[in-house]
C-alpha cells in the first residue's frame, strides 16, 4: 500500500502565493501519476493537477497559468506551487496517487486552503 502526507496549506489573503506538499511512503515503486485534487465547501471533489512519474501533466483549467505541479520522485514528493490565488481556490486540498494500472491508492488527509478577499 501507499500512504500520502499532504502539508502546506493555510491561510492566505487573495493574490497570494502558497505551496503544498505530499510525501508518499509504503509501495512508492508502484506509483505512477502523483496529484492534487480539492473540495469547496459543499461541492464535489475535482482534479486539480497531475503529474506522470515521467513528468508528463495535466492541469485544470481554473488553475492554468497559476499553479504548477512538480515532482521529485527520489523523494517520492509531489508539489503544488499555487500563485495569484483567489477565493475561488478555497478548499481542502487531496493528495493522490495511482499505480501504472490506474489503481487509485487510498486518499490523503487533506490539507485546507483558505484565501481571503
């Protein structure tokens, strides 16, 4: 199994910048696409980014041109660099992960981000 550790989030006003982190242990040999997803408050969860072990990505587009997903993978650690944040980005924040046959390992703990007006 995977177990992903997500930091970083916090509280911050509108236009600034924040950086999560998830660190992933346990099978990290397994894992192929490390990413982000999040959930307002009372709203679904949807993809954020994500990240291919060979560093191919994929970016939702609210967040296109501010944040940025990156990955160290001999630190098996995922990133997410999130410039000129909004309200709107308000939300738990998830880590994920799937194996190279698109297995989903369990969730993060999630961290929050809240931004201010």
């Amino acid at each position: 199994q995977v177990q992903l550790v997500e930091s970083g989030g916090g509280l911050v006003q509108a236009g600034g910048s924040l950086r999560l982190s998830c660190a992933a242990s346990g099978s990290v040999f397994s894992i192929n696409v490390m990413g982000w997803y999040r959930q307002p408050p009372g709203k679904e969860r949807d993809l954020v980014a994500t990240i291919t072990t060979r560093g191919y990505t994929v970016i939702a587009d609210s967040v296109k041109g501010r944040f940025t997903i990156s990955r160290d993978n001999a630190k098996n650690t995922v990133y997410l660099q999130m410039n000129s944040l909004k309200p709107e980005d308000t939300a738990v924040y998830y880590c994920n992960a799937r194996d190279y046959g698109g297995r989903q390992f369990n969730w993060g703990q999630g961290t929050q981000v809240s931004v201010s007006s």
